[in-house]
C-alpha cells in the first residue's frame, strides 16, 4: 500500500485542535519527542495544496493523547469531530444546506477522493441506515478514531437521533473497517 496522504486544510484543522488540547505545558512536553517536520506540521500553516502523510498526522494525534493520558481512540474521535466541524464552516460550508442522508452516502466516495490520495470508499444506505467501508488505508486506530468522529459529526448534521459505530476495525482484528448508521427517519 502507498503511503496515505491528505490536503493541507485537514492538517491544519487537526494541528488547531492539538495545540488547544494541549496548551502551553502539553506542547513543551509535546515538542521535544517530534521531528522537525512534525513540529512544522502542529505550527498549523500547511497550504491547502500541500500533501501531508497520514501516518505523520496518526503519530501527532497518538503522542498528543499520550501526553494529555487519555485513550487514543476516544481522543481520535474528539480530533475527528473537530475537523469536520472545522470543515463545515470552511471548505465543505455549502454542504450544510444540502445535508440529507442521502445526499451525505452519495457524496462520501468523492469527498474522500478530494482529501486522501489514496484509500478506496464504498457506501450503502436505505431508510434509517447505512454503511461506510474503507479499504486500503493504513491499520490505525488513532486514524479509525479520526475517521469515526468526522462521519459522526457529518452523519449528525444530516439526520435525527443518528448512532454511528465503528465494527468491524481492522486495527482489531477485523478483515475491514465499517462504520454503520442508524438514525431517526
């Protein structure tokens, strides 16, 4: 598998959430264990057009947790959640009003291909429930926990009452990772 690489607006929406968890005494405790590049990337000011590795973002996401000692992929998911929320209001802020169900599984392939280089997307949806597979992406759980929080802060501003879960994980054992939608119709 190819290296997995991202734009500059997720990084950068990440790296904002990182340096707020971590305040002034987390990022002195932070800043000593990163490479040159990582500490370039947590300054926040990728470029749009920039490519930034995933596992790169996965490993900032995973030290971030360690030094504020909290459960890497609960934190992934609090990551998640912010960089969709950020999203939101920047560069998908036109989707708000298009939000539907519907209309979310039917973008989510191209969406993917618009952030990600790489990494394969395939969606199934009905009255009240759907499912988003990824394939071909790094075995992560930090990543699966970033990925959770961005579907489910999605998923939440497009229907009702809305459960999403996260099984099978690969970075559990499973053959693929699923995240399954139910919500009120």
């Amino acid at each position: 598998m190819a290296i997995l690489l991202t734009r500059g607006e997720p990084a950068n929406a990440l790296a904002a959430f990182l340096r707020q968890r971590l305040g002034e005494n987390g990022m002195a405790r932070l800043k000593g264990r990163l490479s040159r590049e990582e500490n370039e990337i947590l300054a926040g000011k990728s470029l749009a057009s920039d490519r930034i590795s995933v596992d790169v973002l996965n490993r900032l996401t995973r030290l971030t947790a360690e030094v504020l000692e909290q459960p890497v992929f609960e934190f992934g998911v609090s990551a998640g959640r912010h960089a969709a929320e950020t999203a939101t209001r920047t560069v998908y802020k036109f989707i708000i009003g298009l939000l539907s169900p519907a209309s979310v599984f039917r973008a989510m392939p191209a969406m993917w291909n618009r952030v990600f280089n790489g990494g394969r997307v395939t969606v199934d949806f009905g009255d009240g429930q759907g499912t988003i597979r990824v394939d071909d992406i790094p075995v992560d759980r930090v990543f699966c926990g970033r990925l959770t929080g961005w579907f489910g802060f999605i998923g939440e501003k497009a229907a009702r009452e809305v459960t999403t879960t996260h099984r099978p994980c690969r970075a559990l054992g499973g053959e693929m990772c699923v995240w399954n939608f139910t919500w009120k119709v």
